[in-house]
C-alpha cells in the first residue's frame, strides 16, 4: 500500500481526485469527520453518499475537554457555573473554525445555556501551548493530541465528548454523565473507495481490514497513539456516515456556522 497525500481545501481536494478514480479498488480514501462536513459548508464536485463505497469505519479517537492543572476547575460543572457568573469571560479553544470540535463546542454552548468564548486555533499546537501558558481557560481536543500532558500532570481532563468514558482515563466521565445525556462527540477514520467499485472488491477490502483490526500488536499500537479500533464495516458504516452527514448538517444550521 502506497500512502499519497493530497493536502488542501478541508481535505476536499483529496477527496475529490478519489471520487474520480478508477473503481477498480487499487484507489482508496481515508476519511474524518470532515468529509460529512464539508458539503454543508462548500459547494463540491461530489457527494460524499453516493460518489463512494464505504469500506470501514476503521477507529475512532476519543475527544476530551481540558484545563491546565493549576486551574480551579475540578469538573465540568464547576466550569459551567464559572461561564454563567461571568458571560463571555471564560475561553474554550479547538481547532478550527468549521471543525468537529468547532461544531461540537456550539452544541454544547446551546446545551448548557451557557456563553463560553470560542476561540479558533489553525492547529493543536498552539492552542496547547496558549493553554498551558494560561492564556485560555479550556480546550476542546482529540485525547490522543494532549494524552502526554494529561499522564504528564500538566492538563487536567474534566470531561470526555465520547459516547463512552476513555479507556486509559476511566476516571473522567463522559458529558451525556455530566448531565448532556444525548450528547456526543468524537473523530473518527474510516476507509471508503470510489463508487461502483465492484462488490467483490469491496467484500475483499472489508476482509481485509477487519483481519488487520483484530490483530493484538495493531490495536496496541493504535492505543498506543490514542486511536481505538472499530472495524464497522459496509453497510454499518455506510448507516454510520448518513447518520454524521444528518447531524453534522443540523447543527451547522442552527449555529449558522460558516467556512472559514
């Protein structure tokens, strides 16, 4: 398997050269969050429903929300009723805008009824650092991108946006616990190929990857990286990216998110 990486546009360019190449299974497409996204934010030359074949929904990456350790913030709850006392003066940052995150932190602002100040970073990095250098006051992330500063003592994780609390942190409870039962946010990556591609290669990629996702050394090695294995394949993951494409397209909607 040769990796090509297509940067640019949101990974639409990418995308696109994928939706156009021949559906003979030599040419597959690794996909986020952001290919259910995108089309409600940019006029594109696909349609993420029916200009692929699903494959797998190969792992998802759990998201978390974090303060640094030195702040007084013990739980979420405790952040919430901050927010409340003092409208628009707490910070929450992630990486966008028009992210999953982005799009999650509006969700949850109009959940709480609660106005925390959004604050948009091109990349993890620095939001990081700005966080730890007590410049913002929390931040919306993929766990695997702050996990060190987590085990490191340096960030203090209040809750997780993950159906499920997080394997390596069973402390921390989920924001549905938290009193948000329906809510739900997490990254993921699946494998999709371009459309008519024929059944009996589609069948042969999802025996494929669901045989590599069982195998103890790579979904150690994917723990290791803050990824966790899934292996929902075909027909589940096609339901699975209709449902975040439905959803995705709501609360953009309602929170008249814009791209950037």
């Amino acid at each position: 398997m040769v990796i090509e990486n297509r940067p640019g546009a949101g990974a639409v360019i990418g995308t696109e050269a994928v939706s156009r190449a021949a559906a003979d299974g030599n040419t597959l497409l690794m996909v986020a969050n952001s290919f259910v996204i995108n089309p409600h934010l940019r006029k594109l030359n696909y349609e993420p429903l029916t200009s692929f074949e699903p494959i797998c929904y190969v792992v998802r990456s759990p998201t978390v929300l974090v303060v640094n350790s030195g702040s007084s913030y013990r739980t979420f709850a405790d952040l919430v009723a901050a927010a409340r006392a003092k409208p628009g003066a707490l910070t929450l940052a992630s990486v966008g805008p028009a992210t999953s995150f982005h799009i999650g932190i509006e969700i949850l602002r109009r959940e709480a009824d609660v106005n925390l100040t959004y604050v948009p970073y091109p990349g993890d990095p620095p939001a990081i650092n700005a966080l730890l250098g007590g410049h913002l006051t929390s931040m919306f992330a993929n766990y695997a991108t702050v996990m060190e500063q987590i085990a490191a003592g340096k960030l203090r994780a209040l809750a997780t946006g993950s159906r499920t609390r997080i394997e390596p942190l069973p402390q921390v409870p989920t924001l549905a616990e938290s009193g948000y039962k329906d809510y739900e946010v997490e990254n993921w990556f699946g494998v999709v190929a371009p459309a008519k591609t024929p059944k009996e290669t589609v069948d042969q990629l999802i025996r494929w990857y669901t045989a590599a996702l069982q195998v103890p050394d790579i979904r150690a090695k994917l723990a290791g990286q803050g990824l966790f294995a899934v292996a929902m394949c075909g027909a589940d993951f096609a339901a699975h990216i209709r449902k975040q494409y439905d959803e995705y397209g709501r609360a953009i909607r309602e929170a008249n998110i814009k791209a950037d």
